[in-house]
C-alpha cells in the first residue's frame, strides 16, 4: 500500500512538475511565519533541526524520485526562511527605551514627513550627545513648533517625552514595536517645545534633493487642490499621506479602496505602463529606428527607469520598493519574450523581496499585495478562464459585457482572498470593495493619474488650471465613491477573532487551490473552510484591559462593547471596538451597560457567563480614594482594574489587573464562564527582541491621614 501511494504521488507530480518551483517562496514564507509564530529561541532551534531532519529524510527515503527531492526542497525552505528572518531581527541596532522620559537632545534629521491633516510634522532623529537614549527615535512636532529648513540632514535641538516603542494594546491588536524594532526605531513621542534648527542640511546630493523635490510637490499640489481632494492627491504622486483626512481615509478603508491611497503596485503598473505604452509609439514614429532596433525592449528600460524614479520620489519605502521589484521582474520576461505576467513571475518577486525583506512578511502589506496579484493570474492561467476571457472576433457590445463579466468576477475572487487577511489583521471586511473597485480603479488608472501627470507637466509653462480642475473633479468623484459606499447599511464586517492556527489554515488552502493545476488543487477548499469554521466558532472574549490599565472594553450579553472612560480617543476606541466585533460608533460608555454602578472615581459592574456572575471594579481618576471603601468594593469583587498599584489589602477574588500585573504581561484578554482564562500580550510576543521590558509602576494614593 505504501509502495502504491508513493507511486501515484509521483504520477500526479510528474503531471505538476512545472508547479513545484512555485512552492519555494511558499517554504520560506512557511519559515518566517514560523519565527514570528513560535515562542522562544528554544522553539526556533527546534523548527530548524526538525526542518533540517526532513529534509534528510525526504533525500534519504525519498528513492531519487520527485515526492523525496520536493519535500527536501521545500523544508530546506522553511528552514532558510527561519534562519533569515532570524539574523535579520538579530543584526537591528533594536536598543529601545525602557521608561517614559522626558529629554532635551540634538538630533541629525533622518526623514521629515509633513502631517498637515494633523496639524503637526514627524521627524526621525538621530540622538546626539544624550545617553540612554536609543540611536534612532520619532518625535511628532506641532506644526507651530516646526521652524523652516527642517530637511534630512539638518540637525535640530528640542526637548520631547520620548516612550518605548507601543507593544499591542490588547492580545490581537496592532503590534507598533514589532515594526519599530525592524525599522530601527527605539522611541517614539512628542515636542514640548519649539524646535530650534542647530545645523542647516547640506545643500547638494540625491537624497537631499529628493527630499526637497517631494516636500515641494506636495506642497504645489495641495496649494492647487485644497482640502481633501489635495491629500488624495498627493498620496497618489508622492506617497504623503499625511493631507488625508481622517474621515476620507476611513472612508477608503470601509469601502475597500484604501488600497488606492498607498503607492504600491496598481500605482507603479499604471505609471509604468503608461510610460512603456507611450514611448513605444513615439519610437515607432521613426521608420529607421524601426526597423532596426527592438522598440519593445527599449521601451521596457524607459519603463523601468520610470518607476525607479517614481519609486524614489515617493520615497522608497518597502512596500513600493516591493512593487518596484515585481514590475522590473515582469519587464524582465517582457524583454525576455516571455507573457506579461505568470506565477512564476509572481514567484519570483515574492523570493527576491523575501530575500531582502523577511520581515515583511509578516505585515498586511505584503500578504495583501501578494494575495491580490496571485488571485489575479492564478485565476487568469485557469483552463476554462482563459477560453472564457481570451480576445476574438465579436461584436463590441459582446467584447464589452466579457470584458465587464471578466473584471467583476476578478474583483470578487480578489476582494475575497483580500477579505480574509483583513480580517485577521484589521477585524473587518468591506462587503461591497468589488463593486466600488470595478468603478474606482479605472477612474484612478486612467483618469486621476494620467490628468495629474498632465497637470504638473503644463504647470512647468503655466498652463496646469484646466488639467488640475479635471483631476479635481474626479477626485472628488473618487472621495464620493468612497464615502457612498463606506456608509452603506453593512458596509463593514466586522469579525473580533481569528486565530493564527485559522489564518495559517486558510492561506494554505488559498496557496493550495492557487498553485496547483490538477483538480487535487479542490482539497484546498477544505483547509479554507476549516479555517473559516473555526473563525466562526471562536467567541471574541469577554473583557479586553489595556497594558497601562487606563482603557477596559466589556462585551455585554446582547454583544454590546462598553468602554471604561467616556473620553476614549478614536485609535484605542478603534482598536478595542474591532478587536471585540463592533464599530467604534457602536460603542457605549460603561456607566450605560446594565448593571452597572458608575462614579467619577470607581466602575462596578456585574457580568453574568456559564451560569455565574462576575463581578467587576474599575478605577477610572487618578485621585485618591477611600481605604475602608474601596477595600469593601475589591473584596466583593471577582476582577479589580486599575492604571495604579493597588496595595495589598486590595485582593479580589480572582484577579487583580493594577500596574503591577500588567507591567510584565502586557494587555490582557479574559474570557469569562466555564474554563476561564486569561490571555496576555507577552504570551503572544514570546522571547522576541521587542518584547515587553516592564518599568517600575505608579504608586497607589490614599486619602490624607489614611495609612496602610
């Protein structure tokens, strides 16, 4: 029997031979995804010896034959995946502030980024002559504390309340000091005072000057289209997306088009292929040239030289530097006379900017860009799809409704591959991106773009007002779209948990069904279904406590999600809404759940799981309170929360949340009823280097004359 399935595994992968180097950018994926999973250096040695034995095993058993070699391949895989991301989190200069501190220091400018929605501009600085602090920082500084002349490379005097890099607040939130920790970054904090310019930057050199001619396009452009059509605006040119305002962006994101406003690959196609499509008809003009010269591969290399420069006016950050890479790859096979775009390809890309960039991919930018344009040409190379879609001779109202019936049925296959890692990043999916996207995207490719390339063109001789009111217009059409549809009744789902094991599921029955070509591609519908079954299954918990205390949400019986302090801001009212399955507007005040007793000191409620009830206290001000009082309220009480420590004659009956619990733990996430159980952040980060050093907590205050 052994013998008999050994055979017909070689059968059906001599059949997908040419899919098996497909799955190389899978292992290593496979490998960085197992780093970030697993808990401790303990485990990752474990991953890569298991990795290595595999491996071993498949070349040793495997009899020559092609199921020994792909499985020995593919752990090799997993094994270069995890040791890449390993030394990679091992080389970072990752020294991070341990406590809050207030400092006043010299720092040369690193990157200016102007946040003009906010009123404010952000600075990365390197520290100069100030111990303790870590060698790169960030600093947002009001902008009527910004003098002019702030440039990378100037340096600048100023005094800031510097904090550590922000773990996750709440187990399954954004996790802000896993991205600082890659990017270098030690702290993050705020000006107190003006900014004083010590040292002008030096005049002269790319970067410098890049740096100027970004700054000052979108300046021009925002002088042209104020408001929320120039942030729109800008974002598409320049990568600045600090002009856009916070509603507009949320009405991106709960339409499905936020993908619209990061540079990235449908920004670097279009501007690529525009060029590409451009400068081969002008080359064609010249009869001599062509007939004697290859004007696709010339007009491949201005192609490519036109997305470099776009990429670098942008400012090259990752993600476009990725797009960057995948667009010369797929120049690359033009050039070579290969189809415009294959798995392979997309294979291709994938390894190079895993390669260079390990660590991303763990983000969403990366599983989202990868998702989208693997759904495209996985679907597109389908058998039946190419018959169905392929160009022929017909009539224009046909060509015009197969054209239109190819787009729709690509926007859902996206939308729902793309939906999936949302939700496991974000908590919510937008149901109606498909249909927003059919009309978005052309309007952004071929109307915004080209209108705005053609506006900044004709302002060079004064004649930019007509393209700029076009590009206005249409942009605004844009934001309707967007807003329209942000606000349709259901627009956003939101799902509060899914696991890593479910996510892990569902994106290797999304790759199984996506690489193979045999109908044993169809048992990845089984993996995706498992992973959604056991999304839907899971029950968000029942009480979210921030990592400083101060900010609590409690998921009612009805599923309402009530917050500790009616001044919650918007990011952490954002962060606890999602994270427990409602909108941020949904949201209601504790004093206003059932049940509960609220005063401007103190929060009681009682919550009632698996036939018991739960009863909680909460401090909510940091003034004194009454000992005989509040000793009463934390004995009756089963969970006691507060941003302070709590002295030892407060001892509730199961759990006491106060600063000296949370210091080294993080938030946490309770689950309530039969089994309870508490998860915190520091379980989810583990022994990575960005995890949770605790510092010395606040002390409790009594009221005068009252001792312990």
């Amino acid at each position: 029997m052994p013998a008999r399935l050994g055979d017909e595994l070689e059968r059906w992968l001599e059949i997908e031979r040419g899919q098996l180097p497909l799955w190389l950018p899978v292992g290593l994926v496979a490998g960085v995804g197992a780093w970030f999973w697993l808990p401790s250096p303990t485990a990752w040695w474990g991953f890569l010896l298991a990795m290595a034995a595999v491996a071993l095993a498949g070349l040793a058993f495997g009899r020559g034959g092609r199921v020994g070699r792909a499985i020995a391949l593919f752990a090799l895989a997993g094994l270069m995946g995890c040791a890449l991301i390993w030394v990679r989190a091992e080389r970072v200069d990752g020294d991070m502030l341990v406590r809050p501190r207030v400092a006043r220091f010299a720092g040369r400018i690193v990157q200016v980024e102007p946040l003009p929605a906010r009123d404010a501009t952000r600075l990365l600085l390197r520290p100069a002559g100030v111990a303790g602090l870590p060698p790169l920082v960030r600093v947002t500084v009001a902008q009527e504390d910004v003098p002019q002349g702030l440039m990378p490379g100037a340096i600048v005097t100023l005094r800031a309340r510097l904090v550590p890099p922000p773990s996750a607040a709440v187990p399954g939130a954004y996790d802000y000091s896993a991205v600082a920790w890659f990017a270098g970054i030690g702290a993050t904090g705020r000006a107190l005072d003006p900014v004083k310019l010590a040292v002008q930057a030096a005049r002269g050199g790319p970067s410098i000057w890049l740096a100027d001619a970004r700054i000052a396009l979108t300046r021009h452009i925002l002088a042209e289209l104020p408001g929320g059509r120039g942030g729109v605006a800008a974002a598409l040119v320049t990568g600045d997306m600090g002009a856009v305002t916070f509603d507009d962006n949320d009405a991106f994101r709960r339409s499905g088009l936020a993908h619209l406003l990061s540079v990235s690959g449908l920004h670097l196609t279009a501007a690529v292929g525009a060029t590409m499509f451009i400068a081969l008809r002008l080359l064609a003009l010249w009869p001599w040239l062509a007939l004697r010269a290859p004007l696709l591969l010339i007009a491949a290399g201005i192609g490519a030289a036109c997305g470099i420069a776009y990429t670098l006016l942008t400012g090259a950050e990752v993600p476009t530097v990725r797009s960057l890479i995948a667009a010369l790859v797929v120049l690359g096979g033009i050039a070579l006379g290969r189809e415009a775009m294959t798995l392979r390809l997309v294979a291709a890309g994938a390894m190079i900017c895993i390669l260079f960039w390990p660590d991303s991919v763990a983000g969403p930018s990366f599983q989202l860009s990868f998702a989208a344009i693997l759904s495209i040409v996985a679907f597109h190379e389908l058998p039946w799809t190419r018959r169905a879609f392929e160009k022929r001779e017909e009539g224009r109202l046909r060509k015009l409704a197969r054209e239109l019936v190819a787009l729709l049925l690509t926007g859902l296959i996206v939308e729902g591959a793309l939906a999936l890692i949302a939700i496991f990043h974000f908590h919510r999916a937008g149901l109606y991106g498909a249909a927003a996207n059919i009309v978005a995207i052309p309007l952004t490719t071929f109307v915004i773009m080209p209108a705005e390339a053609l506006a900044l063109l004709a302002d060079t001789i004064g004649l930019g007002a007509p393209l700029w009111w076009v590009t206005g217009r249409a942009i605004a059409l844009l934001l309707w779209i967007a807003h329209a549809t942000g606000s349709l009744p259901g627009a956003v789902t939101f799902v509060p948990t899914m696991s890593r094991l479910s996510f892990a599921l569902i994106m290797a029955g999304g790759l199984w069904l996506a690489l193979w070509r045999t109908r044993v591609r169809l048992l990845g519908l089984a993996a995706i279904v498992a992973g959604a079954m056991m999304t839907l299954a899971t029950h968000p918990a029942d009480l979210f406590i921030t990592g400083d205390g101060r900010h609590l949400a409690i998921r009612g019986e009805n599923g309402d999600v009530a917050l500790l302090r009616e001044r919650t801001g918007d990011y952490m009212r954002s962060a606890l809404s999602g994270i427990s399955g409602r909108d941020a507007d949904d949201t209601i005040v504790l004093d206003d759940l059932p049940g509960a007793r609220c005063g401007p000191d103190t929060c009681a409620a009682t919550l009632v799981r698996g036939g018991r009830a739960w009863r909680l206290l909460a401090t909510r001000s940091p003034y004194p309170v009454d000992r005989p009082a509040m000793a009463r309220a934390c004995a009756d009480a089963d969970i006691v929360v507060s941003d302070r420590r709590l002295p030892d004659w407060c001892r509730p009956r199961w759990l006491k949340a106060d600063r000296t619990l949370l210091a080294p733990t993080g938030g946490l996430a309770i689950r309530l009823g039969a089994g309870a159980a508490v998860t915190s952040v520091a379980q989810l980060e583990g022994g990575h280097p960005w995890r949770i050093r605790p510092a010395p907590p606040p002390v409790w205050r009594e009221r005068p004359g009252v001792r312990d």
